[in-house]
C-alpha cells in the first residue's frame, strides 16, 4: 500500500487515532472494506433509511433531511451502529432552499458573494456547522469553487462565489475553516473546475477547456488554496481536462476527454503529485449521465476508485456496485493495495472528525431543539440577507414602489422552480405586496391583459440552480402561456419591474426591460428582503458578483 501520512494536513492525526485507523482497516472482512467506499444516499422515513444502511453497511450516508428534527435526531443517535463503522453523515450545505428544513435560512453562495464580506462568510458558514454538527452532520460538499464564466450554465448558477477568482478564494477559504473548526469537514468542487462548459454533468461529461496556463491562474490557485488551508476532501467531477492529459500524452485521442472520476492522470498525478493532496478523493454522484456516458457500470464502478476516487457517491443499486469492485479485485484490475489505500483515507478522514473515540457525544434533541432556535443564529441571518439584494439598473427611476404611484399590479412569475419538486412551489412575494396595500394580479394564461388596467409590470423569476435543466433562460413563452404572449413587451406602456430570485443573468433575454434586480435565492427570507428594498425602507447593498449583463452593453440601458 502507497504511505499515506495521517500526521500531516489535512488529517493531523495523532499516533492514537493512527493506530485505530490501521487496527480498524485491517480488522475488516473484504466486503467492509469495500462497503467503506460507499456513500449512500439516505431519504424517507427514518426507520426505512436505518434499515437500508443496516443492510449495506456503507463507510457514510448523504442524508435529505426531513422536517421531522426528533425523527432525524433518532436516526441519528442508531446508524453507528448500524455498521461496523462509524459513518459519515454528509450534506449539501448551500444555503437558500438547501438550507436544513430545522435550521435557520441562510443566503446561498452568490448571495453571499454579493455582499462581499468575509465576515458575514464566516459568520453564516459558522451558524450552518453548528446547526449541522448538532443534528449528527459531519461532511458538506461545499464550498463550491467553480467560476461563473458561461452565464447560461444551469449547474454552476447560484452554487459559486462568482466569476472573480480572488472573490472566490476569500469565501471558500473562510467557508472551510469555519465548516471544519466546528466538526464538518469542507469538500471543493467541482474537481479539474467548471464553469467554462454550459452544459451540465448530470446530462454529459463537461469539459474545463482552459490551457494550462489560464488553468494554474484560476483554478489551479483555487485548489492549490484550499489544500494549503487544510480542506479534507476534494470532490472529483464527471469534468475533462484535454489541456493537462495532452501535455503528458499530446496522442490522447479520446482518453483527453476521460471525465475526472475515471481519470488516474488528473486524480494523481495532477491533484496528488503536482498539487500535493493528501485528503479524501470523493467522486461526484455517480448514476450522472457526465459518469454513465463513459462506459458500462461494471467497469466504470471499479475504475473509478482504480482512477483515485476514495468514495463512490451513491448509487442506484449498492449491491451491483459492490459485486463489480469484488469482481475487479479478483480479476486483478483493481489491486487490493489501492482499496487498503482508499479505505485508509476514509477511516483518516473519520479519525479526524473524531468518529473513533468511545466518548464522543451523540446527537441530541434537546440540543439540536436549543440550537436550531437560537435567536442570534436568526439575526445574523437576517442582516445577511437584507445585504444581498442587488440592483443591477433602474433606467426609468421607478423604485422605490409605492401603492400610491403603482396601487394595481400584474404579476408573471415562473413560481420557484426546484429540481425535485415536480411542479413549481407558489411564492410569497405576491402576497407581502398585498400586505403592503397593493392590489395584486397574478397572471393566467386565459387573462386578456390590457395595460391600461394596471400601474406595474411586475416579472418574478424563481430558478436557483437546477440540476438537468441543461440551461437556463428566460423562457418568455413558458412565462406568458403562448406564442402571441410571449412577445408582448409592456415597459413602454406600464411601469416594468423585472426581479430575479436566483438566476442572475435574465438581461441576456430581456436587455430592455428598465429595472432589475437580482436577489439570487428564493427562500421566504429572501422574498422579505426583497420587499424592504423595493418600498424603499432597506437600501440595496449587493454588489454583482458576476457580469448580469453577460459581457453586452445592450441590457446596461
């Protein structure tokens, strides 16, 4: 087995926890060891979950939390001993409607870029650890280090810091050292860098296309970054990167389009030889389309922990997978030496968040029930998310909104568009305008609009990143119900408000319309924050963390 030093960075274990990493790995049965490199996800009802994980004994689970705090805290205080292993309990932290359905709304990401305060970063990173660690949350796949560079990418959208590299660096780099100080280990994604690719990984392996040269200036400074702070885990992505795999071998052909998870030259010799990583390798989900393209699962599954994954995340039939690694190992493709080795970076990365001491405290309801309900964890959030509204222009000097000067108001909105909600959920934007004394019409696509009938347009757009969508755009037919709606255009007849509560770039598809604003999430808070700026009582403070009028001049007008 390759040496691996559990006494340096990022696991600084000491020869205790050492010594229970060894003894742990090579006490268990072949089957563990491989079940070890699984991260399974784990949603439903919790008794049903817990019987999943008896039965497989993954190393970890990437839990979806549900509503129910007691349930979940049960849960919880079961699964170590559901294996014979402690697990990893990993999450997506990314704020806005990824934000704990217990815990406190937070602004996600580009919310927190637009503010542009290290600070506040840490503050809101600090207040996601804490409420995460107390519900049994040990892992996040975050911080995010993709670069908004290709404005129509539905994957990278609200996820990132923006498009500025130095940006970028300063909050993911605040987010893993609060994250890991309070008992959650930080990951960065998406592993060689996206976000010069439209395209999504969950449909088709993406491509970094950046030579070396532009790589080492943006993302190879992000990630050599987040190794010398200390980040435990690296997320490897369904991503190519032609430019380093043609240096070695300029003959690559195809293999120059091999996605990172299957890729030993960019997994170990760029990410562990060249920028000297000695964490945790996680692959990204692998029933992606960016993973199933390259080839058949029984030989895609083994490749990828031969390629230098340490964790395979999830799996559509855990069985199946496992019963290819045992076959690879047989067959000699897959050397017993690297499971050992992937198995020692799973138990390290545990050891270090503590997982191996008989003294550690579970999860517990009345605690979690405390933190969850912390008044400070409420106003921290609240003056973070009033910073974050942005506006972009008002050409026409319409706002503040009044319901003197804009009494009835027209309302298309797309609803809030989420990946797993199989229709859009309603917002409550509408409704706190008609708090405000604004008489407010949603539209339909049977209305006949007359604009004489109204004092403000008013477009409310809801789409965060989405996963398979492919792209995103304004899609004015969708929005207004058919072709003779779609291009109608009123902001030269009525007052015309355009607001984003997410995707930030909709100039590209309406560089007319007189005011916009972008507010980049669509969590309740947000939509409240919104309001404040708009009737004038809370000043906009966001900057834009990325170009919204996507490198044209025509939408600045």
């Amino acid at each position: 087995m390759a040496a691996i030093d559990l006494s340096a960075a990022p696991f600084n274990l000491d020869e205790a926890a050492t010594a229970w990493v060894h003894a742990t790995r090579d006490s268990l049965s072949p089957r563990d060891k491989l079940a070890q490199l699984f991260v399974l996800l784990s949603r439903g009802a919790p008794e049903e979950a817990l019987e999943a994980i008896r039965t497989f004994k993954p190393g970890g689970i990437t839990r979806i939390f549900t509503p129910e705090l007691a349930d979940e805290i049960a849960l919880m205080r079961q699964i170590d001993s559901a294996g014979p292993v402690p697990m990893t309990v990993s999450a997506d932290l990314e704020g806005s409607r990824m934000s704990l359905p217990f815990g406190t709304e937070v602004p996600n990401p580009l919310g927190l870029a637009a503010i542009d305060d290290v600070q506040t970063t840490t503050a809101i990173s600090t207040l996601m650890a804490e409420e995460a660690h107390a519900v049994g949350l040990n892992w996040s796949f975050t911080p995010v280090i993709d670069i908004n560079k290709a404005f129509q990418s539905a994957i990278v959208g609200t996820r990132s810091y923006g498009d500025d590299v130095e940006r970028i660096e300063r909050h993911a780099l605040a987010q893993i050292a609060a994250f890991q100080k309070h008992g959650v280990a930080a990951t960065v994604k998406h592993w060689p860098g996206e976000g010069f690719d439209d395209r999504d990984q969950h449909l088709v392996t993406t491509v970094n296309p950046l030579s070396l040269a532009e790589w080492e200036q943006t993302f190879g400074r992000l990630y050599r970054a987040a190794i010398e702070a200390g980040v435990m885990s690296v997320m490897s992505a369904h991503i190519a990167f032609p430019a380093f795999v043609r240096e070695l071998d300029p003959d690559a052909g195809a293999e120059a389009y091999r996605p990172a998870t299957q890729s030993t030259v960019l997994n170990q010799t760029l990410l562990r030889e060249r920028l000297g990583f000695n964490g945790l390798i996680v692959s990204d989900a692998t029933p992606m389309a960016g993973f199933g393209d390259w080839g058949p699962r029984e030989e895609t599954i083994p490749q990828c922990v031969i390629a230098g994954c340490d964790v395979i995340l999830f799996s559509d039939d855990p069985n199946a997978d496992l019963m290819y690694l045992v076959k690879a190992v047989a067959d000699g493709r897959l050397s017993q030496e690297r499971v050992d080795e992937a198995v020692t970076r799973v138990l390290g990365l545990k050891a270090a968040l503590g997982l191996h001491k008989a003294d550690r405290p579970e999860p517990a309801l009345n605690t979690a029930e405390m933190i969850m309900a912390r008044s400070t964890s409420k106003q921290i959030a609240g003056a973070a998310t009033a910073k974050v509204p942005t506006l972009v222009k008002d050409t026409a000097k319409l706002l503040p909104l009044t319901p003197a000067r804009h009494k009835r108001v027209l309302i298309f909105s797309t609803g809030a568009v989420q990946p797993f909600a199989p229709v859009p959920l309603p917002l409550s934007l509408p409704d706190l305008l008609r708090q405000e004394g604004f008489d407010v019409t949603e539209y339909s696509e049977d209305m006949q609009v007359n604009p004489k009938d109204f004092d403000l347009v008013l477009y409310l757009l809801a789409e965060e990143t989405l996963l398979t969508r492919q792209r995103i755009f304004l899609n004015w037919r969708a929005l207004t119900g058919n072709v003779f709606g779609a291009m109608k255009r009123y902001w030269h007849d009525v007052p015309t408000l355009m607001v984003s509560l997410g995707f930030p770039y909709y100039l590209h598809d309406a560089p007319r319309v007189p005011t916009y604003v972008n507010a980049y999430g669509s969590n309740e808070d947000m939509q409240a924050a919104v309001v404040e700026c708009l009737m004038g009582r809370t000043p906009f403070a966001g900057k834009n963390p990325v170009d919204p009028f996507c490198g044209s001049d025509q939408g600045k007008y």
